[in-house]
C-alpha cells in the first residue's frame, strides 16, 4: 500500500455512493492518507474547499465588473464630494491681500523717492505717491488670513 502514489489515492477519495461501516462515519483525514481501504475513503481533498473558494472569488469579480461596467466613467474620475467650500470667504482674503500688496508698493516707491533726488523721470513716481493716501504699514497684526 506504501507503493500507491498520491494522485492514486486522491483519485479514490469521495466517491459518492461508496458505502462506509458505521464505525468510521464521523472520521474525517485531511493531511493523512490512511493505509486501510475504508479508512482511506474517508480522506478529505483540499482541492474541494479550493474550488469552493476559487468559485466565490469569481463570482466577486465578475459582480465588481458588472458594478463598474455600469457606472459612468466621469463618476469615476471626479472626486465624489465637490470642493465647494475652496472659495468660501475668498473676496474677503483677497482684499487685505491687496490692501498689503498696495502699502508695500507704496512703501517702495516713497523709499525710492527719499534715496534719489528729485527727476524728470522720477514725476510719474512722485504723482502716484501723492494719488494715495498715507497708509500705516504697521497696522496689520489685527487683519489675519485665515
């Protein structure tokens, strides 16, 4: 019996309408091969429970396909949630940006006005200082970006 490969055991293994003692109806092998003929019926293949897993994990994919096959395809571009909250508040931000953008323009051009003397070209720089009012530069602890 010792002599008996493998793939001969596997091939007498489960055979329905074999008819077992009464004895051996509650013994299950799993990883072991027997050596007596009616103990070696009661051997369990694991390539039943494979086929078992291998169907089930089919039957997943194939469902997975057919959920995706239906959807539109610009569904599954875009982000789910829109980004509508990205321009909450952004007139208000942009207005102490551009509040600071023009005092430090003006801070330049009134430094540029003390370090050179007065000139033909330098006028255009003059009348715009002069357009604007003094702004403080310093006052801008109190105005936060969030």
């Amino acid at each position: 019996m010792a002599d008996l490969e493998e793939s001969e055991v596997v091939g007498e293994i489960n055979h329905p309408g074999i008819e077992l003692d009464a004895d051996f109806k509650g013994i299950v092998f799993r990883n072991y091969i027997p050596r007596d003929e009616n103990l070696r019926k009661l051997c369990k293949s694991s390539l039943e429970d494979y086929s078992a897993i291998e169907n089930t994990i089919d039957q997943q994919i194939d469902q997975t396909i057919l959920n995706y096959q239906s959807e539109d395809i610009l569904s599954l571009v875009r982000p789910r949630r829109q980004n509508w909250d990205l321009k909450r508040e952004l007139n208000r931000k942009r207005q102490v940006l551009s509040s600071r953008t023009d005092a430090a323009i003006l801070r330049l051009l009134r430094e540029r006005r003390d370090e050179e003397p007065l000139q033909v070209n330098n006028i255009e720089n003059q009348t715009l200082i002069h357009q604007f009012p003094d702004i403080d530069t310093d006052d801008s602890e109190d105005m936060d970006i969030e």
